[in-house]
C-alpha cells in the first residue's frame, strides 16, 4: 500500500488547507477547459 495506511487522522488545519487550494486549482482548471470546448461547439 502506499505511505498512508495508518490510522486515519484528523488532518491539521495547514494540511486541509494545502489539500483544498490543490483541489481548488485542479476544479478551476478543469472548468476553464469545459468552457473553452462549449464556447467552441457554440461558435
């Protein structure tokens, strides 16, 4: 397995913040590339 098949913890405040933020680039991220496919089969 890999290096997390501890115990699950509670993530500290920095780690889900850290977590969030990638989560939140990779959501934009992907966002962006949706709109750029609707506004090209919209043209």
């Amino acid at each position: 397995m890999g290096g997390h098949c501890g115990p699950r913890r509670a993530m500290s405040l920095e780690e889900e913040i850290e977590m969030l933020g990638k989560m939140k680039e990779h959501l934009e991220a992907n966002l962006a590339n949706v709109t750029e496919r609707l506004e090209k089969l919209k043209a």
